[in-house]
C-alpha cells in the first residue's frame, strides 16, 4: 500500500512538476532572449555610453545620461565608471548637466571614473572627458576643440584706400567690435581674446 502511494505521489510529480519545469525554463530562455540578466551578482563596471549630439532632443541629453549614471554610481556592485564617449559635443548646458552631475555623485558614492574616447570626443563632449579621473582616447581619435571661433574680416583698410569711412554709435565702449569696416585696437583684440 505504502509502495503504491509512493509510485502514486512519484507519478503526480512528474505529470504535474515536469510541465511546470518546462514553462520556467522556457520563462528564463524567453527572459534571456530580450537582453535580460540577473546580475551582477560580482565587481563590475559600469558603462555609460555618450553617443552622437549632445542636446535637449537628442540621444546624448542629460535627461537621458543623468539616470544611467545616477544607475552606475549608486549600484554596489559597480566598482568603477567608464564614459565610453563617441560624440562631436553638442549644447554647453547639457553638457554642464551632466559634468555637474558626475561630480555630485562621484562626492556621494565615491569611485574611479574613466572616460573613453572612441572615434571623436570634441567640444561639449570634451568638456565631459575633463570631469572623468582619467582620459583614454585612441591614436586617430579626434579630442578637443573646447570654445568658439571669432573669425572677422578687416575691410578698414580697403575701405580707406577709396576714401570711405563709416561711423558706428553703440552703447558701449566695445559694443560694436567685430564691424569689419573699423580697424582692429589693441583694446578690441584683448576684449576678443577675452
């Protein structure tokens, strides 16, 4: 009779359990497929990747970087944080977002944070690299180009060989000295390079 029950109670279990194995390991397949992961269960690093333009619309905005990094930083499981950064730069402000971001949460969980710089890191992306502890870039990669360009023609001296002359009211002292038609002043040149 014990015998009987057994065989019984060993047969339930595997018309019954043998399906409900099959859906939970079809379940993790399923779950596997789409990219999802149960750890990290060990030290890992943390990549924040900062793709394409930088602005409010774009791929590479704050709203868009800022969880992801506040994600890295705050995971303890996450030893380090790489910037792995593929970008022309983009908006000065977004890009302040998240500098200022990344040197808030370094304060607050702090770790080592790398910035890598793959085919291009220029400008406003640049700017982001300055904040990481340590800059990687490849031999072509192009790095850099922080600023703006002021680039005026200096027409005065054309115009002063068939007698012209231009007169120019502004409100201030400077306001007007990118005119081309007036010559260039000591003063103007330190205000430009300024």
């Amino acid at each position: 009779m014990k015998a009987e029950r057994r065989w019984k109670m060993v047969f339930q279990a595997m018309v019954f359990g043998f399906p409900v194995l099959l859906g939970v390991g079809y379940f993790l397949f399923f779950l596997s497929t789409t990219g999802f992961r149960w750890g990290p269960f060990g030290s890992v690093v943390g990549v924040v990747r900062i793709e394409g333009a930088i602005g409010a619309n774009e791929r590479a905005s704050a709203e868009a970087i800022l969880p992801l990094l506040e994600k890295a930083f705050s995971n303890s499981s996450v030893k380090a944080v790489v910037l792995s950064i593929d970008s022309p730069g983009g908006a000065p402000v977004e890009s302040e977002r998240i500098y200022t971001a990344l040197g808030t949460l370094k304060k607050k969980h702090p770790k080592p944070v790398v910035a890598v710089i793959n085919n291009i890191g220029a400008s406003a992306a640049f700017m982001i690299a300055l904040h990481a502890d340590k800059i990687i870039a490849g031999k072509y990669s192009l790095v850099g180009s922080i600023g703006a360009i002021i680039a005026p023609w200096q027409f005065d001296r054309a115009i002063a060989k068939v007698d012209i002359s231009q007169r120019v009211y502004a409100s201030g002292k400077l306001k007007a000295f990118l005119n081309p038609f007036t010559p260039v002043s000591p003063e103007v040149d330190a205000k430009a390079q300024h």
